[in-house]
C-alpha cells in the first residue's frame, strides 16, 4: 500500500520524473533491506519426562518473509479445496472439475507483492524459500490458481531474467503436464462408462 501510494503520487504529481523515481527506489531499498529483531521461538523440552521449554531467537530475513508472505497468498482457502477424482461431477466438465476458482483480486496483491522484492538484495535466497514453498504447493495440490502462480513467476521474470524463474517455470510445466494426462484419464473412464451402460441397456432389450 504503501509502495502504491508513492507511486501514484509521482504519477500524478511529478510527471513520472526520474529523479522521483530514483529517490523511491533508493529508500525502499534502504528500509526493505534493514536487518530485522530476531523471532522469538520455543523448543520442545530435551528431558525425556517433561520439562520447560525453551526459548531460543532465530533470525529472519526480508526474502524469507516476502517468500511466506506470497505462499500465504498462493494456497486456497477451505472452501477452493476441489478434491482431484476420476469420478466427473454431474452436469460438469472434466477440465472445470479440475481447475480451481481464479480471483483477479488476488493476482493484483500478488503483483504488488513481487514489487516490493524487486529492491531486496538477497534474491537468491528469496529464490531458495520460493521453490520450497512452490514445490509444496504443487505436491500437495494447495494452489490457489495455476494463473496466478504464472502471474508471479512472470513478474519475477521480469525483475531477475530468465535463469532465476527456469525452476519455478519447468514445475509449473510438470503440473500441466499432469493435469492433462489426469483429465484425459477422467474423460476415458467417464466414457467407459457411458459405454458400458449403452451395451447393458442393449443387453437388456
């Protein structure tokens, strides 16, 4: 929001300047950078029979809270859960069955997420956290939206270049390659079926 509003403000105001837009980038990337207080976190008793646990700090970086941040963003809700099963939904198609709901919202807060990583410095282990969070995802079948996975991986494209998103790019490659061999498989079984029936039905006549 923030980022946003200083956008929109030398948009308007300052006929998209240089200098302006020199200046923004230059104190984003001087607060985005800015190391962060240690996370306070607690672990589990090492006595065998109880015991306090103890609390330890872990550090934590910009790029591994941008990367949680956009998985966050990236999973579905309880109710965009479409559970995947070669049995086709009555009076629907295998391909809508298969494919969860897109929200347009979501891809333009994702968009201004990847932004804000445009000034972080360490993008290499911003890339390490994201294909961890990104495999996840997929193995799991968590996505909110194949679109707006691509959404990102362009964005992220256009800010590191090719090379950085190849990984992200070939396991979203995989997933589509999957999703074509399932819903063909669904559309095989439910015409099987449909076979079946027609030659009980002729049987039975």
């Amino acid at each position: 929001a923030l980022h946003h509003k200083y956008r929109a403000l030398i948009r308007a105001n300052f006929a998209e300047h240089n200098t302006f837009h020199r200046a923004l980038k230059e104190a984003f990337e001087f607060f985005v950078n800015l190391p962060l207080p240690p996370v306070t976190a607690s672990t589990k008793p090492t006595e065998p029979q109880g015991g306090r646990r103890r609390a330890r700090q872990e550090e934590i970086s910009v790029s591994e809270l941008l990367s949680d941040h956009i998985d966050r963003r990236l999973r579905k809700a309880p109710a965009e859960m479409v559970p995947i099963s070669p049995v086709l939904p009555e009076n629907g198609s295998a391909e809508s069955f298969l494919t969860p709901r897109r929200e347009t919202e979501l891809e333009r807060k994702l968009v201004s997420i990847v932004d804000l990583f445009g000034y972080v410095n360490d993008k290499d282990v911003f890339g390490q956290f994201y294909l961890k969070h990104l495999a996840k995802r997929l193995i799991l079948g968590r996505s909110n939206s194949v679109d707006a996975e691509q959404i990102v991986i362009g964005k992220l494209k256009q800010v590191c270049g090719n090379p950085f998103v190849s990984k992200f790019t070939g396991m979203i490659k995989d997933l589509m390659l999957a999703r074509s061999l399932q819903n063909a498989f669904v559309q095989f079984v439910h015409a099987e079926k449909l076979s079946a029936a027609a030659a009980a039905a002729d049987t039975a006549a």
